[in-house]
C-alpha cells in the first residue's frame, strides 16, 4: 500500500515543478501536505524534508514501519465513534479533568460523549470517577497551564545531513497534560495503571516531556484505576444503578482507584524525578530513530510487522490491523486527519 511516487501530482500554472496540490509547512523546513482530501502528506517530499514527529509517532514507527507510514504518511486515521471502549473512557476522563480544572465554558462533555459514541456504562463509570473525585476533595496546585504545547528541536550535525549541505531539524511536538515552572502532570485512566507507575515502562514519554524543558524537574503521574464491577441484571437495564454502586466503592477504597491516594494530603500520584531518567539515551535514540525514519522515506522501507498486529500494547489489537489484512480503507471506520496548513 506504500508509494514511492506520487500519482496525483498536478503541476501549477506558473511551474511545472510545483504542484497545485502541495500545502508548504513550517517554511519549508519540514514535509508539506497534500490538499486532497484523500491525502495527507505530500508523496514527493518524503526523504527530501524532515516530518515532525510526536512521542505517539515515533512509538508508532518502533512498533511498525507500516503503521507510521498509513498514520504520519497517509494520515489514516479511525475516526472518533470506533476506538475502543477503553480509549473512548480515557478520553473523557481527560475532557472532565479538562472542565474540571479549566474553563468549564470551553469543554462540553456530552459533545464529547456523542461525538465519540461512548455507551452509557462507559460514562457512568466516567462520572462515578468524577463524583468521587470531588466528594473526596482531592487537591490540586493552583499556578497549572493545561495541554501546555510542546515543541522540542533536535540540531543534527553535518555527518547527519544526508547529503543536503544543509543541517537538519527534527521537531517533536506533544502537549502536557498539566504544566507547572518545574514539575509536570500526566493524567491517565487505565485497567491496568501499575504500567503507568513502572519507571522503564513510561521512561519515553515521560523523558520527552523533560527533554523540553530543562526547568522541569519532576513528573507526577496520576493514574485512576478504571472500573470494573460486575453487573446484576438489574443493573443491565439500568446504567445508572450501576454507576451509584461503582461510586460507593471507590468512595469505600480510594486507593485502589486512585494510584498513591494520600488521605492525609488529599492528594493522589506517583513522582518521578527529572534525574531517574536517562535523557542522553533517550535523546540519542530520538536521533537514530529520526535517521532511519528518513532511510524509510527515501527508500520505501515501510514494511509490516505481522508480530504486532495482535499485541500493539499489551492485550490490544492494532486499529490498523483491518486495513493492512485487506488492503482498503472504510470510510465508516476511518478518515484522514485533520492539516494544519
């Protein structure tokens, strides 16, 4: 499904070297998009220009080639209504952290619940979480700024140009969930929250973050367990029953929803400091990958990696898995992203 040139290519008026269709970004320091709407990054600028990376991208290449290539290249992406049950909850417990400590103005969580199609259960346990959270009165440092953007540039030596005279920038973009002058918060909700509170698990992530901004020198990760109660039958044809008694029993055992619940504090969350991670590897790998990154492009190395498909994180399948095994793209399950121009 890969391309090494571009079918579409549609010369412009004034140059036949330049395509009616291509969206320069960043100056032109970085790969451009493509205004199709069927397409997203420009075909002919790979292995010319750099892409700009996220954490979420690179993972996407160290698990497989092909799956960068269909998300950052062709810009698949699935669309909202058919993530996964898991995913659709953490999403909205990221939105109610977001009305919860923001602008209540700014996020409308049931625009959010019908946009994703989360079932009601989903959001009942969701809600129980949030109604514990504030009966508990868990407490929170004023002085945040929430999704602070990150932009972290890595400088390549002249060994590192391939060729082009010219020094290379590799940017990796992301935001915070929660950010402070020297300390951040990474908010997650999971079924299995000991893999966000084990150090090597997290090390990537969480490395990035600090890689940009050396005023940082501590994370604290707040994990909340998500609920799983069993339910009767009555509560089958009642959604909202089962969300009082989810309630309950987290207000009966905090700790074992919210990782590191203090009740003295108030508090929840595990701290890492900025010196238990080796950013230097780290940094030196973000340059590796960002090399053969670029081989890829220039080469076409964007093979799959069957062994992946199953297993993308532990128990979860790829959400590309359908389109590599047939080779078609649903307009119901997927779309393309969004370009910012």
């Amino acid at each position: 499904m890969t391309e090494s040139r571009c079918n579409d290519f549609s010369p412009t008026f004034d140059n036949v070297n330049s395509c009616h269709y291509y969206a320069e970004q960043h100056s032109g320091k970085v790969c451009g998009f493509c205004k199709k709407p069927t397409r997203y990054r420009c075909i002919n600028d790979l292995g010319y220009r750099p892409l700009p990376l996220s954490h979420s991208g690179v993972q996407n290449f160290l698990t497989c080639h092909h799956l960068f290539y269909l998300t950052q290249i062709l810009g698949i992406t699935t669309r909202n209504s058919h993530i996964s049950r898991p995913m659709k909850m953490g999403t909205l417990w990221d939105a109610v952290m977001q009305y919860a400590l923001g602008d209540k103005s700014m996020v409308d969580l049931q625009a959010k619940i019908e946009e994703y199609d989360i079932g009601e259960v989903e959001v009942q346990k969701v809600k129980a979480l949030y109604k514990a959270w504030k009966e508990i009165g868990i407490k929170v440092d004023e002085g945040y700024e929430l999704q602070a953007k990150i932009d972290m540039q890595v400088d390549f030596d002249e060994k590192q140009c391939w060729g082009t005279g010219e020094p290379v920038e590799l940017r990796v973009r992301g935001f915070y969930d929660r950010k402070y002058p020297n300390y951040f918060v990474e908010n997650k909700m999971s079924g299995r929250p000991d893999n966000y509170l084990d150090l090597f698990f997290i090390q990537s992530q969480v490395g990035t973050y600090f890689l940009a901004d050396p005023n940082l020198e501590s994370v604290v990760m707040e994990i909340v367990r998500t609920p799983d109660l069993r339910m009767t039958k009555k509560e089958e044809d009642s959604p909202e029953t089962y969300g009082n008694r989810t309630y309950h029993d987290i207000i009966n055992r905090p700790a074992w929803y919210f990782q590191g619940y203090s009740s003295e504090k108030n508090t929840y969350g595990k701290r890492f400091y900025r010196s238990e991670f080796d950013l230097v590897d780290l940094l030196d790998r973000y340059k590796h990958v960002f090399r053969e990154i670029h081989e890829a492009c220039a080469l076409g190395g964007f093979y799959k990696n069957d062994r992946a498909c199953r297993n993308i994180l532990p128990g979860i399948q790829c959400d590309m898995l359908g389109v590599c095994r047939y080779g078609t793209v649903s307009g119901e399950v997927y779309t393309i992203k969004d370009k910012a121009y």
